[in-house]
C-alpha cells in the first residue's frame, strides 16, 4: 500500500512539474497604496539623437525599485520607446519593461 501510495504521489508530482509553466515572469501580488510625487527634473538634452525615458521598475530580488528617468540614445534612426507598463493577467500584474521599437 505504501509503495502504491508513493508511485502515485511521484506521478501526481511528474505530472504537475512537466505542465509547469517555464517562462521568466514575475507575476506581482499587492496592495496599492499611494507614495509620495517624486518630481524629474530632466537636464539638458545631450543630443537631438538622444530621448527621455521615464522611470522603470526593475525586478531587485523579490520587489520591484523604481529607477529614476534619463537621457538615452535611440540605437537607430526613426527608432521610438515604448514606455514599460504594468500588464494585468489573471494572477495578477506582470511588469513590462520598457523598449525600443
């Protein structure tokens, strides 16, 4: 009875591993509370080729810190960022980075 009883649990965990989702999301669970304004004040544009983007959050451990805004060069002509945004799914919000498109 034991060993049956270990087989199935072995297959039961086999079975729930394999259909795991594998991909690199982190998936955010919270509360929202309101934090204090935190006002950017942008220096000088460096360059015409160069453009601002807003703060990030970026994944630190097991939180997100929230990275102060500044000047970026586009990597190629007529080259436009795509600010990050919070993207709800049904576990909650998933951080999408911000990027060039």
């Amino acid at each position: 009875m034991k060993t049956l009883r270990r087989i199935l649990f072995a297959s039961a965990a086999l079975v729930l591993f394999a259909a795991a989702d594998t991909s690199a999301q982190v998936v955010v669970r919270s509360r929202m509370v309101h934090h204090r304004t935190v006002v950017t004040t942008r220096p000088a544009r460096p360059s015409a080729n160069h453009v601002w983007v807003e703060g990030e959050w970026t994944p630190q451990g097991r939180t997100y810190v929230e990275s102060r805004g500044h000047w970026e060069r586009a990597p190629r002509p007529r080259a436009v960022w795509v600010a990050g945004h919070w993207d709800r799914r049904p576990r909650g919000y998933v951080w999408v980075a911000g990027h060039w498109n």
